[in-house]
C-alpha cells in the first residue's frame, strides 16, 4: 500500500502513486532545491497524497512561480487537472485549508450574536452567560 500522506503531502513518481515517493512534507514553502533534497525531483510528479485538511499549490515554476494548480484531496493523475499538471511540478506551497470561521452559538442561539465579537479565549464564558441554569448546577456541585 502507498503512504496515505496522514503525516504530510507525498508527491509520487507516477500516476495513482506509482513509481517512487517522495519524502513527506510538512506543511511550507518548497523551491525546486528543497524539493529536490526531498526526493521530489524536478518536472517529476504525476500523483499526490494530501492530508485531510490540507491544501498543496503546485507551481510549474520555481519559487512560487508560473502556472499553479491547487489540491486539497488525494489527486491520482495530474494528466487529468486542467491544464495537464504531469511532469510539471517544481516548486510548491503547502499549508492548511482556509476555512470560513464558524462558531456552533450562532447557529444554537441566534439572539447571541453579540457575544460572538468575544475572542476565542473567552467563548467559554460567553457560553456560561447563555446557560445561567447550567452554571448555577456548577456552582452547587
Ligand atoms: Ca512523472
């Protein structure tokens, strides 16, 4: 079985991870060298391995430059991306998926959206003061 890439973006030799693999790669900025010194040669890739949650931009040129193509799931054959990404790879960016921001009390309690302008680290004392019931129990116990 191929690496899943669970511990980073896996670039394969060949298509449907065929061929040899290239060293995992945590999440940063790769030039063409640093590729390289990982296994990942250049104009080489034909298939990636991408963590859940993870997102790879692939560029044609070095340093970030060029055509780009983005992934944010396993991609078995860059034959297939549109333009053609196989044999193109030489540099690339990894970095965690952006997101919107959620936060579940907007959704369960819509007369609070003013305390969702609270910062993270005080959300847990914004839901205390939406569930006064619950914090009386605590103080109780
Ligand atoms: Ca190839």
């Amino acid at each position: 079985m191929p690496p899943q890439g669970s511990g980073g973006v896996v670039f394969f030799e060949h298509v449907d991870y065929g061929g040899t693999a290239g060293q995992a790669l945590a999440k940063g900025n790769y030039t063409r060298a640093q590729l390289q010194a990982a296994g990942v040669q250049d104009n080489w890739a034909s298939s990636v391995r991408v963590p859940a949650g993870w997102t790879v931009t692939i560029y044609a040129e070095d340093n970030l430059t060029g055509q780009s193509w983005t992934r944010t799931a396993d991609t078995p054959n860059f034959v297939a991306l549109s333009p053609n990404a196989n044999d193109h790879l030489t540099s690339c960016r990894i970095q965690s998926t952006q997101r919107r921001r959620f936060h579940p009390l907007a959704e369960v309690e819509p007369a609070s959206q003013a305390l969702l302008s609270y910062s993270s680290s005080r959300l847990s004392e914004a839901r205390v003061m939406t569930a006064p019931s619950r914090c009386r129990r605590h103080a109780m116990a």
